[in-house]
C-alpha cells in the first residue's frame, strides 16, 4: 500500500504527529483481495490535485441520482399519453429532436442533448431491496457473496492519493440499504454516508477546542500504547490507528469545504432546490470537483402504489430543478467530459394503473437517463409498449438492455476493464461487471 | 390563593405516568450467581476433553503419522492465561451484548469461591439479558437481516420467538424442527418467519430455503451447487435440487403458511421450460434417516436433526464458538494434499466461513476439528442444550488465554527486518488459527454502543433497570447502529473499520453525551464518590475497560486530576472518557 505523504504542518505536536505518522503496514491476509490482472494499486500518484484540472485531463466521476422506490417510466423518460395506460401525463418536447419526455420535466427537457435515455432496462427482482441491490451492483442477491456496487468498484479501481476526503459518498441516504456497499472488496469501500447534505457535518470536525483535542490525543495515545505494546503486529493487523488517522485527516483537510454549502452563492443554492436532494446535488458537484470518485444521491418517494401521478408531480418538483442546475453546472465548469451523470431507480412501475390511481413494481422494462463522461448523448435506446405490455406481462420491451451491459459501459468509459476478474473471499473469480458494453453509448 | 387551571390536569398527568413507569418495572428478580459452588463433574471431564483436544492441537498432532517438520506443523506455546476480569469481559460482551458494570465487577471481585467463573457464566446464561441477545444473534443464520415483503414477513417476531425459547432453554433440535415444518400464521408462530423470510417476487423460494437449510443447520454451503457442482467438496447441482424440492409445496392460504400439493406441480411445470432438472424431494446422504411418515418438511426436519447426523451438532458448535469467540473455530485449516509418485504430502491454508465446514471425516484436515467433535458429542448426549454448550466453551483453556502472546512481544516491530517481520506475522497467524492465543475481534455496533451505556452508568443495565434507562439505551442502540452500519450476515468474517465509524465514535453525539459529567451517570457519579484522583481514575478504567491503569497512564492522567495549581481545567473527565471510547482496547474483544 502506498502512504499518505502530506503534510499537517499546522499540528506538528507529538501526539498528532503520532496519530498522522506515515504507516507502512501490511494488511491482514483475510482482508485481503486478490486481484487477478488488476494494477490500479501501482498507479503512480496523480502529479496535481484533481482539484486543478479539466476536461480530460481528470479521471472520471461517477454521480448516481437514485430514484428510490422506482420511478414510473411512463411519468418520466417514457410517456405514453397516446396509450389508455399513460395516465395524465403530456409528451413534451426536448432539445433533442423526435425525443420527449413527460411534461413534469421542464427543465430537463431543455438539456436533452446532454444526456441519453435508456427506454428497455430489464431486471428480474421487483422487491425494492433485492431489486436497489441488483440495480447497485449488477448483479442479483446470492447468499455466498455480497457484490460490491459499481462506486465501490470505481473507488478502487481508480484511487487518487491527492483526494484526503472519502471516495465513495452516499448523500441524502434513506433506507440503509440504499446505501451502496463495499461488498467483498471490504467495509472500506462501503459509501460514506450523509444523512442531510450541507447540513449538521458536527461528526466531521472535533468537538472541542484546538487545546483540549490535543489533550483528548494524548490521553489516547496513552492509553492505546498500553494495548498496543505487548502485541504491535496483532494491533497493527486490526487497522484501527490507520482508520483513525484517515479520520484525523479528513477532519483537517480543506477538501471537507466541498461537503460544505455556506459559501455557495443564495442564487445557486435556489437554482438547486432547498431540498435535501437539492442540496444533495450540489454537494455532489463539489465532491466532483474535489476528484471524489463516486457519489450517489437519493431522492425517496417514488414508491406511487396509490395516487401515482401526483406522486411524480411532487418528486418532479424536486428532481427537475436539481437534475437541470446539475447539468448546468457541470458543463459550464468543463467537468461534464470527466462525469458520468446517471439517473435510475431499482425498478419501474407497471403499464397498469391500479384502482387506487396507482402503479406497482415493474422491472421488465423500466427507463434511465444517462450522460457524460465521454458517453454519447442525445441517443434513445430501446422502446416500450404499455398496452402490449398490459396485454402480455411476460413480452419484453424492444431492444432490451441489462443492469450488467450498462455497468460495463460505465466502466469502459470511465477507464476501467469490466471484464477484470477478482477473486471473491469464497475463491470464486467474479468479473466486475457481467454484461457487455453498449457500443451505441460509446465514442 | 387560586390555583391555576392547568395545574390539576398537569397533576394527573405526571401521576399517572409515574403509576406506569413503575408499573412497568419489571418485577424480575436480578439473578445473582448462585452460591452453591456445585458445577458437575460431568461438565469437568467434557472441559479436560477438549483441553486435552486443544493441547494436542498446539502441539500439531493433527496429521497422525503424517505429521513433518514442516513450519505449519510445527508445535506452538499456548499463550499465558488472562486474568478473570478480562474474561468476564469477554463473557459479558459474548453473552450479554455489553460490558460489565462496575457494580457487577466489584461483585465479581469480592466473590472468592471456587469455580467463579463457571458459576457466573450460569448466572449470566440465566439472565434474560442473555435470551434477548443471543436470539438476535442466532436469528442472522435463519432469517438474515433484511427485512423482506413487509406484509409475509415479521423479523420481530421471529426474534421474540426465539428469544422465548431460549429462555425456557428448549432442546435446539426442537427449535430446528420447529423452523423447518412451521405452518401458520408469521403473526402469531414466530418460528413461521423461518419459511416467510424467503418470500420474494410474489412467491416461496425453495432454493433460498433450501440453502438457508444447510448453511445453518449443517454447515454446508451447497447452495454454490445451485449453478455448478461443488468443485471442492461432493455436492452435486441434483443434490441441491433434491433438498429445495422439500419446500416446493410452500403455499400461503387464509391459515397462513401452508402444504399445498399443486405449487409443487406448477413449479415442476414451469422449470420443465429451463434447462435445471427438478427432482423430487431427496436428502443427498444416509437416505435411511428420513422417516417414511409426515409432511415433505417434517421429513426433512427429522432427517436433519437424527442423531447420527454429526453435521449438525457441529455446525451449532462452530457457530456458538463462533458468537463467543468473534470467530468460528473451523475459521482457519489446514488442507493436506498428496502429490506426485511418490506420495509427497503438501499442506496449505484455506479460510472458511462459519457455514462452510468440511465434511466430517475428511482425511484431508487431519484431526483439526476433533474439539468440534467432542462438543458436538457433548451436546448432543445433553438433550441439545444450547447452554451447556456454551457453558463448555467458555471453561476451556482456549477462551481463557491471554490475547498477547509471547511470540508477538516484540519491542519494536518498526526496527525489524521485513523478512522478519513476515515471518513473525506468519508465525502469528499460525498460533491464532490454532487458537493458542485469544484472538483481537472488533466489536459488533451493537456491543460498542451497549458498552458505552454500561460505562455511563455504574449500576448494571438489565431488567431491573428503571424503564427510563432501558428505553434510551433501545433508541441510542437503534440510532446508533444505523450510522454505524451493521455487517449483516458477514457478522463472523474479518471487518475492519470505517471512517464514518471513527468519526462518529470520535465527534458524535453519542459518545459527547455519554462521557458529561451529569448527575445519575457514570462520568458524573465517579468524581463525586470518588474518593481521590487515584480512586476516579480507577473506577473510570475498571467500568470501561475492566482493568486498573497501568503506571503510565497513571502518570499522564493523574496530574490532568489533580492539577498542581489545584485548579482541574475543563472536561477533565469528559476527555479520559473520550481517549477511553476511541482506544482500540475499547471497541476490540481481547
């Protein structure tokens, strides 16, 4: 493992200098992975901060919208107004020609041509846990193995020494298992989790005086010397001190600005929305800037088995403005070429409206957008039939794609062999994604 | 003079909630060790087996004559033996989810009869404390921790299910039997989440159950034969498909989980289109045990608990020393494999999970599981009791070594060559997987929560606590573990920390809360009665770490105390508290 080589000038004292010193330890053979083929660790370390460059000098970002509880394709991507099924719902629309969207998204609308829509997403679990798992990871629950979701993944196929903040970051996370997971590459690559963006970082920053934390650093150095004497090679082996010393890091190092909003201009603020998932977004965008790898922001409430519509109205109210300042952001700062912006839920809902105005889960053909990061825009890939659909629940969409062909497409853009096998604790090799690159999404 | 009108309904009010506050209390008596030193001669003899088992696996007798010079064989010194408090700390976290208290501490130390700590792990075994948590712990290997389809499956029940049966210490081969031909309402038979837990997608899943099945009650993992044939052990894509098919008649009616014939039929059909065969229902060794009355499950349930079926009895042996330990014994082995014309023999490492255990009489592992077998004997000639299992467990020599070994003593690993430093981590790793020495395991969330409640109050949280206490420890404890992530099934395999974790241990709320110095608490209680610096500091390190400071921490925490000056700064307490809950000693079992 390489170690950190920067520099905490300002706490130069022993018990700091103690908690910070450069750690040359080798980790515990069961926590290890091997990697077949893979050499992400030998990377050399980036010669500037990610912080400083553009275009496609960065290393790409990922940044997940979830649209928990799965959003209804024909109230977003996919509308269907001509159909007795598409429900009130108007086509309006977008920047890109022959392609519209519903009328609840406005301002979206207007920045198509940044973004592809996928119409025929396929999977086979329509419960929200399994279904959030196999749409985070790519691939379905097995009780031998716990996946790791694609931003663990990228967390560590693609680290950066300059980045003192955590790499894969779950913002506005509802349910816990929404949160994405390290899985078998280790708790280390679990998301970092922030319950309300820009808002209550207290955990982040010592709770006391400069003074009294340098005591509080003492008072732990002794004691954990204590400990750690008669067995330094079994203490070393539980990594607690190197946890902490990230931890201290983190909690010193100017990069927590990014997880910040006080110095965001009020105008900006607005355009993102005061939501949790507005501020979310924009969060994600200074993650972004910051050379964060991987980012997931939650928007909850779309679970609309009963009054679907209105239910959409609402969550539209808050996803539109926040998808659209993003957009914005992100191509007026030339970050849009280095991320991968994506936008989808563990399922869709049905053709069917139910009696209570409804739809329930469907995940046999289910929209998503996605855009940047080097990806093409403006595509429209495959193509949905509600009243066929109703007619025949078993038909699938035209031109289906799956959760694995997409995690490839993600990966080979963002710089990473999908096809890289790693050896799972179990002794199993597992490719990191299954599927097989969407050439049609590809430059 | 006119009492004001809100006065009166205020009254009633406070009264009516103090009536129900004590009302609330429980009325159980706290369990205080029994005093008659009887432990049986019965439960002696069983303790010297397996220490007998232990020793010969130190010293790598586990190959007969097989047995080289080779570095893996090599014998190993068992650590020195730790002192009692450590191990009552290990017992009070294994068994009861927290540390102990000062106040049990000080009890335990003014106890001088024999057999002290055979007599309070009796005592802790009959403590509800116990029931509780052990059931939460258990439930991972049945139900996981999901949630699952909300309406069909009710985990909470499950729980206090088993939870009920714990205290009433029934046989575990009833509660196996139970489980496994549970019908009825998830509601009302807790025991019926068992099957519920794997209802997805509008339906029962006999693979899920069936691999669910094995893992738990066999220690296999053959759902990897779900896909292929097992390339490592026997089981066959047939076998697999023979277990699930016990649980193909799962159906749900108006009386809850229910046998029904024709959704086996239907299931049959449809997997007629797909190329898995699907046989009927058939258990993959000794036919012979299966019972030719009763229902597809009952079938199956008799067959897995037979009393020749010795994968049973070990797999609760693994998995109990797993839940005491914080690792499964099985955790480590070494394979031997015979290679090329003359025979050579070559030994290598394999890491298995709780649920993966060999099958028993494979000649390539030796005798490296002969503990799991004399405690699986011993379990089964006592009725299957789950106490008396862990009652054996906690008395052997392995659970009462130190977690320092002499091997590790090194006075400064960082000045050691790196060929060296290899070989000495390699040389540790050897005695731990031969459990020479007690094993440094991180806490569960829920332990280092609980751990830090119990610092907070010098009295011991438990039934008889005042329904106050217990209700924040529930919210804290429930708060708690959501940010601090909770490792699901994964609960027994290697984890290390994360930074929310430090974090949140270092700057949150809770640990700020819980180390104030307020009246009622721990950090407040133990300057005030203390009384000297010497007394505080004692009290402070005996109620969170249960030990007394060394000389160096009394010299760095005894002038903070007692300052010169006379004047103690702020937060004195409050920031030995802090430097206690961050330490590694703190949130790691030792």
């Amino acid at each position: 493992m390489t170690h950190h080589s920067s520099h905490h000038a300002v706490h130069a004292s022993a018990a700091w200098r103690w908690l910070l010193a450069p750690c040359l330890r080798s980790r515990r053979a069961i926590l290890r992975v091997a990697c077949a083929g893979g050499v992400s660790f030998l990377l050399p370390a980036m010669s500037a901060a990610a912080a400083n460059l553009r275009g496609s000098e960065r290393k790409k970002s990922l940044i997940t919208l979830w649209l928990a509880g799965g959003p209804s394709q024909l109230d977003t991507w996919d509308p269907h107004p001509e159909s007795k099924h598409g429900g009130p719902v108007r086509a309006i629309k977008t920047s890109v020609p022959d392609l519209k969207i519903a009328h609840l998204f406005p301002q979206t609308a207007e920045r198509m041509h940044h973004l592809s829509v996928i119409r025929s997403l396929v999977s086979k679990e329509g419960d929200h846990e399994r279904g959030t798992y196999f749409v985070q990871t790519g691939y379905r629950p097995d009780p031998t193995v716990v996946h790791p979701s694609l931003g663990a993944i990228l967390a560590r196929s693609l680290p950066d020494e300059s980045v003192e903040i955590p790499m894969h970051v779950a913002l506005a996370t509802g349910d816990s298992f929404e949160a994405p997971r390290g899985g078998y590459l280790g708790a280390e690559y679990d998301a970092f989790r922030i319950f309300d963006p820009g808002r209550n970082l207290q955990n982040m920053r010592a709770r006391v005086p400069a003074e009294r934390q340098e005591r509080r650093l003492e008072n732990l150095q002794a004691i954990s010397q204590a400990f750690q004497r008669r067995r330094e090679l079994q203490a070393e082996a539980t990594r607690h001190q190197q946890v902490l010393q990230q931890a201290l890091t983190m909690m010193t190092s100017e990069q927590l600005r990014a997880l910040e909003l006080d110095d965001e201009p009020r105008a900006v603020r607005e355009r993102y929305g005061e939501t949790r998932f507005g501020r979310g977004c924009l969060v994600a965008r200074r993650l972004v800037e910051q050379g964060v790898r991987s980012i997931q922001v939650t928007l909850s409430g779309f679970d609309t088995h009963a009054n679907n519509f209105e239910g959409h109205q609402t969550q539209a109210r808050i996803l539109d403005p926040a998808l659209a300042a993003l957009i914005d952001d992100l191509a007026e700062r030339d970050l849009l070429p280095s991320t991968v912006l994506l936008c989808i839920g563990e399922f869709g809902r049905t053709p069917r409206i139910n009696g209570l105005d409804g739809r329930d889960h469907w995940p046999h053909g289910f929209s998503c957008l996605i855009g940047g990061g080097g990806l093409r825009s403006g595509i429209v890939l495959g193509a949905t039939d509600p009243d066929a659909q109703v007619a025949d629940k078993t038909r699938p969409p035209h031109d289906p794609v799956t959760i694995p062909d997409l995690y490839a497409t993600i990966l080979v853009t963002m710089g990473v062999d999908a096809s890289e096998e790693i050896i799972t604790p179990i002794g199993r090799p597992l490719r990191l994604a299954e599927g097989t690159p969407l050439d049609r999404l590809l430059t | 003079m006119r009492i004001p009108p809100i006065v009166l309904p205020v009254f009633v009010a406070v009264g009516v909630a103090a009536l129900t506050l004590s009302a609330m209390r429980s009325p159980e008596p706290r369990t205080e060790p029994p005093l008659d030193p009887r432990i049986s001669d019965d439960l002696r003899t069983t303790v010297a087996e397996v220490n007998a088992a232990l020793r010969r696996l130190w010293r790598g007798e586990v190959f007969g004559e097989a047995s080289s010079s080779h570095a893996d064989l090599a014998a190993v010194e068992p650590a020195p033996r730790a002192d009692d408090l450590t191990i009552l700390r290990r017992l009070s976290l294994a068994l009861h989810g927290t540390i102990p208290s000062l106040e049990e501490l000080r009890r335990f130390e003014a106890d001088a009869g024999p057999d002290r700590l055979e007599r309070w792990t009796a005592a802790m075994l009959a403590d509800s404390r116990f029931a509780d948590y052990f059931a939460e712990r258990l439930a991972r290997a049945y139900v996981g921790v999901e949630q699952g389809q909300f309406l069909l499956f009710r985990r909470d029940r499950f729980t206090a299910w088993l939870s009920r049966q714990l205290r009433e210490n029934r046989p575990y081969d009833d509660l196996v039997r139970d489980m496994v031909s549970a019908r009825g309402v998830w509601t009302g038979e807790g025991e019926v989440n068992f099957l519920t837990g794997a209802f997805a997608n509008d339906e029962f899943d006999p693979d899920k159950l069936a691999a669910r099945t094995a893992r738990a009650f066999l220690g296999q993992r053959i759902d990897c034969a779900q896909c292929h044939d097992h390339p490592f052990e026997h089981w066959k894509q047939n076998e697999f498909a023979g277990l699930a098919a016990h649980f193909a008649h799962l159906g749900l009616s108006l009386a809850g989980v229910v046998d029904k014939p024709e959704n086996r039929d239907r299931r049959m059909a449809a997997a007629e289109a797909d190329v898995s065969p699907r046989p009927p229902p058939a258990v993959p060794f000794h036919p012979e045990w299966v019972p030719s009355a009763g229902s597809e499950r009952e079938k199956l349930a008799a067959w897995l608990t037979h009393p020749e079926n010795r994968r049973f009895e070990r797999a609760i042996a693994n998995r109990v020393w797993g839940l005491m330990f914080g690792r499964p014994f099985a955790a480590r082995l070494l394979v031997r494999s015979v290679a090329g014309p003359d025979g050579e023999a070559t030994w290598t490492w394999t890491d298995r999970a709780v649920d993966d255990l060999p099958d028993p009489d494979d000649p390539r592992f030796g005798s490296q599981l002969e503990v799991l077998d004399i405690l699986g004997r011993d379990f089964r000639t006592h009725g299957c009791d789950l106490r008396r299992l862990i009652q054996v467990i906690t008395a052997c020599d392995a659970f009462r070594l130190d977690s320092v070994h002499p091997a590790g003593e090194q006075p400064s690993p960082a000045e050691l060559s790196e060929s060296r430093r290899e070989a000495l981590q390699q040389q540790l790793e050897r005695i731990e997987a031969r459990w020479a020495v007690f094993p440094l395991i991180r806490l569960r969330p829920e332990q280092v929560i609980g751990s830090m409640l119990q610092a907070h109050h010098v009295q011991t949280i438990d039934q008889n606590s005042h329904l106050f206490v217990r209700a924040v420890r529930f919210f804290r404890e429930r708060d708690f573990i959501n940010e601090f992530g909770d490792p699901g099934t994964e609960e027994l395999e290697d984890r290390t920390g994360t930074i929310q974790q430090a974090l949140l241990r270092m700057n949150g709320d809770f640990a700020h809360e819980l180390s104030e110095e307020r009246p009622f608490t721990a950090p407040g209680q133990i300057p005030a009665w203390s009384p000297s610096p010497e007394q505080i500091l004692e009290n402070v390190f005996l109620s969170c770490l249960s030990r007394r400071p060394t000389e160096e921490e009394r010299a760095c925490f005894l002038p903070q105390l007692q300052p010169s000056d006379g004047r103690s700064a702020d937060g004195v307490i409050q920031d030995l508290y802090w430097a206690v809950f961050n330490a590694p000693e703190f949130s790691w079992n030792h």
